[in-house]
C-alpha cells in the first residue's frame, strides 16, 4: 500500500509518502508560511530537493500542491492519486476519547473537536487536514494517530494531580504525556533490537528534543511520562520551562506586570535552554559552543537539562521497581553523546556502564553500554511516520 502521511500545523505542514510493503519512503517535504505566502519543499527519494515558492492562503492550497507535486509528469512519486490507498494523520490530542488510532469517521472528526479545547493550537489544524484531504481524495480512507494514545494506559495515580478532584471530573485536567507515538515506536523497537522479552521488560524512553519527555514502559505499556495535561509539563525544553514552582507566575506577574497569557507566552517560547542562557540559543548545538566558551549560563542550562532527565530516570527506576533498557531518541538523545554521558555517569547504582567508543555514534540504532553493564542503554532513532503509517495501514486493512 502507498501511505500519504500528513502533519498538519497552524502555519506548516510536514509529509511523507511512504511504501508500506518495503517501508521506503518515496518522497517527503513540508509546506510552510501556509497562510503568509506559502513554500513547498518537496523531494522525490534518491533526487534533490525541489523548492517552490507559490500562494498558499489556506491548507487546501498547500495540500493541493503537494498532490500535484507527487503527481508532477516529470518529478513526481506517482503517476495518479489512485494510487494513493490511505491517509494518516498526526493528531496531537486525543484526549481520554483515543487510547489508539482510529478511522476518520464523522463520529471521530465530532469527538477530535471535542478534544480541541485541551490543544487549541494543533487540534484545530490537524482537522483542518484532515478535511481538506477528504475533500481533495474523496473515498480514500484516513486515519487519525493521537500523541496522547500510548499513555492513556498510565493508571490514576500517574495521571492525576493534586488539586480538587472537580478539575478533573469536570474539565477532565488531567496528566495526557505527549510524543506517544514515538514512545511508542521506539520502546517496541527497543525491545525488539536489544532482544527482551516483550511481555516481561521494563523500558524508559527519553525523547529528547526541542521538545522532550521521558516515559516508563512495562511489557509495552506506558505507566508514567513527563508531560501532562499540555507539552509544557516535565524536563527543561528547547524555549519550555518544564516543571516549576506554580507559585512563580504570580510572582514574576506582578514584577514584569505580565498577564496570564503573557506569563504562558514566557512559559512556552521565552524559557528552558533559550532562557537559561540569557538568550544564546535554544539549540543544544549552539549552546555547547557557549558553553565550550566559558558561558557559565550556557553550562548551567546543559547541566539542568542532564539533572533533570536523570532525576526522572531515576523516579521512572523506582515507578516500575527496575528497568532492563534505557534508550534515547530524538534530536538530542540521537546525536549528542555528551548529554547521554552525563545523564548515564550517574547510573553506577544500577550497574550501567557506558561504551564510551559507542557513545560516540550518533543517528543510528546502536547499544552504547558495555556487554557487562547491568541496565541495557541505547540510542534508537525515532520515526514518528512510519508509525503513523504502520498504524493507518492495520486500521484500513481490518
Ligand atoms: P528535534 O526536536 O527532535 O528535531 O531535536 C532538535 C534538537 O536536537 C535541537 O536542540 C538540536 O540542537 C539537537 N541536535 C540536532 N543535531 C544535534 C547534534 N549533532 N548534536 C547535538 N544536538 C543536536
């Protein structure tokens, strides 16, 4: 089967058109400015990328041109859209509604909306795709895969903070994690290359990025994540705080005469690595140089960052009472061995050791403990779209 996978953002829009039989992808791009004036990246496998510079008012545009674009005679991926056999779509919130993918469905569509509340920002533009695309390829089958799925199997005393029980029987606040596509991809995946027992591992993913979460994963389960009832809960993010004291708001509210929404616009775009470092970057790349530098905020926002993952590891340990494997994925946990030293450095408890030559890999699957190290630890790069693909094609073909 051919699978458009779509990711549909308020002003972007990311997509791979993927083999589910092979799994290749055969093109992939994204469209950005939708709304400003409008870009498409697009690139066939095994050619260069292709740049275009063209209106995109609205999705339906965008999406329009990345169909015409694997269509294009000379470029193109495929010569008709019926070849096309399924749709899958990135959803981020699925709310306690989704505890897996599901079919695009008028039903669905009507309990997504209803989802939107808890994630104003990416909701609506999921279904936005998600409309649009049954408007340009009527009859082709869609699916939804939710961010949140994978850790609705988290049990109350993960999933509940403390405060009035009404909060969460009335407006359903509540902890909901993120990234649960590629917690889920990559917790199988772990089991699957480092040869555990699937119904009997205990497995901690931390997906380290521009946004990162930390889950705990038992016989495939998710029974504890980072992030909570929006993406800002859990470690120090790329601009995210993560957790702080509540009480802090108020504070700075009233010194920096903010409101509430400039409080949040502090808390999810002005914080984390950016802030720490006064400003330097939020890109660990930049701020190792800094650090490197003799940037003494710099080194103090990569030093918060590795104390946090392994104050959560450790928490995560002592949640499922062991763990056989603990694995990195994403931007940071793929490529910066420094980070992985630090955080592994403080394992000795457990009887982890790391390979330093390993460690020095970067973007591939690779164990980078030594063969007598207790706790299996690894670095397994995530692919939230061939996910999304494997989920869409189960769901079509049942
Ligand atoms: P993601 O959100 O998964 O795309 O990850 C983005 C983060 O990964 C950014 O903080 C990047 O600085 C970081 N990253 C990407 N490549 C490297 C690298 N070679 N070394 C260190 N960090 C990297």
């Amino acid at each position: 089967m051919k699978v458009l996978v779509i990711n549909c953002g308020s002003s972007s829009l990311k997509y791979q058109l993927i083999d589910s039989d092979t799994e290749d992808v055969l093109a992939k791009g994204l469209c950005e400015r939708i709304g400003i004036d409008g870009r498409l990246v697009y690139q066939k496998a095994g050619c260069d990328k292709e740049i275009t510079e063209a209106p995109m008012p609205t999705h339906k545009e965008a999406i329009q041109m990345v169909l015409d674009a694997l269509t294009n005679e000379k470029t193109g991926a495929i010569k008709s859209l019926d070849e096309v056999d399924a749709i899958g779509h990135r959803v981020v919130h699925g709310g306690e509604k989704f505890a897996s993918s599901a079919l695009v469905t008028d039903e669905m569509i009507k309990a997504v909306e209803e989802c939107s509340e808890l994630a104003p920002l990416h909701n609506p533009a999921n279904l936005i795709g998600i409309r649009v695309c049954s408007e340009l390829m009527p009859g082709v089958p869609q699916v939804g895969v939710f961010d949140t799925a994978f850790h609705q199997t988290m049990p109350p005393k993960a999933y509940l903070y403390g405060l009035p029980i009404k909060y969460y029987k009335d407006y359903k606040v509540r902890r909901y994690g993120f990234h649960g596509t590629s917690h889920s991809y990559v917790s199988k995946r772990a089991v699957e290359f480092l040869g555990l027992d699937p119904a009997n591992s205990k497995v901690i993913v931390c997906h380290l990025g521009n946004g990162s979460s930390i889950s705990a994963v038992v016989n495939g389960k998710c029974i504890d994540t980072t992030m909570g009832l929006t993406p800002l809960e859990g470690l120090v993010m790329g601009t995210r705080s993560g957790n702080i004291d509540p009480a802090i708001m108020e504070y700075v509210a009233k010194k920096e005469n903010l409101d509430l929404q400039g409080i949040m616009n502090v808390l999810n775009k002005k914080s984390g690595l950016l802030g720490m470092s006064g400003g330097v970057s939020s890109d660990m790349r930049d701020l190792e140089a800094a650090a490197e530098g003799d940037n003494k905020d710099a080194r103090n926002a990569l030093d918060v960052l590795a104390y946090d993952v392994l104050k959560f590891v450790g928490g995560y340990v002592a949640a499922m009472n062991g763990v056989d494997a603990i694995v990195f994925t994403a931007g940071i946990g793929e490529n910066d061995g420094k980070v992985r030293a630090a955080v592994v450095k403080n394992l000795g408890y457990l009887g982890v050791t790391l390979d330093k030559e390993a460690n020095k890999k970067r973007g591939e699957e690779v164990v980078i403990s030594t063969p007598d190290s207790k706790v299996k630890v690894a670095v397994i790069p995530t692919n939230e779209e061939l996910a999304i693909c494997r989920d869409t094609v189960a769901l079509v073909k049942k």
